[in-house]
C-alpha cells in the first residue's frame, strides 16, 4: 500500500504536465516518494542515477534516520521531522488535509458549473 500510495503521489505531482516535461521537487520530498515506491537501491543510491541531495550533507542524517519505509508511521515521522515542532505534526497536517478537501470541493464546483453550462 505504501510503495501504491508513493507512486500515486508522483504521478499526481507530474498531472498535467506535458510528457517531456518533470517537475523538479526538492531533495527532501524526492528522496520519501523514492523511499515509498521503493526506487531506492540497497545503499541508499537512486535506480536512475542523479540526485540533487548528493551535493550536501544534509540529506545524509535522514537517510540514517529511516533507511526504509515499512508504515505510515514512518512517512509521519519523516514529514514530521520538517515542522519546527515536531508534536505539531497530527495538528499541521490535518490542517493542510482539510484546505486540500476544501480545494479540491471549490475545484468539483467549479468543473460541474463549466460542465453544465456547455450542455
């Protein structure tokens, strides 16, 4: 469900986008959804090659932290690890889960008047 739930994020990220385009994502979020959908090689390396967090040390101490993801435990505590106060995390990112819900209802609104008015 993890490795499923990673590629669909990728792929809704590159929604929209034309075939030769990519969308360029920083090294942090980059390295969780190569982590989900288990593109991870077995000493941490990229199965495609380049990767921007290779430049800096900063990515290293993540790396050891969770060298792969077997829940959403350990998604939770990856993304929690980027808010300055970790014990925020439960209360931030159901925040940006109902904006996303709110977003994406305005969003349907929207696409059913465009649809009814071309009818």
């Amino acid at each position: 469900v993890i490795e499923s739930l990673g590629i669909i994020i990728y792929k809704a990220l590159d929604y929209g986008l034309k075939e030769n385009e990519e969308r360029e994502l920083s090294p942090p979020l980059e390295q969780l959804i190569d982590q989900m959908a288990n593109t991870m090689e077995a000493d941490g390396s990229h199965d495609e090659g380049y990767e921007a967090a290779d430049e800096g040390l900063e990515g290293e101490e993540e790396k050891k932290t969770i060298a792969t993801i077997r829940s959403y435990r350990d998604v939770m505590k990856l993304c929690a690890a980027h808010l300055p106060t970790e014990s925020e995390a439960p209360r931030h990112y159901q925040a940006v889960c109902r904006a996303l819900f709110a977003e994406t209802m305005e969003l349907l609104t929207f696409l059913t008047k465009i649809k009814s008015a071309k009818e």
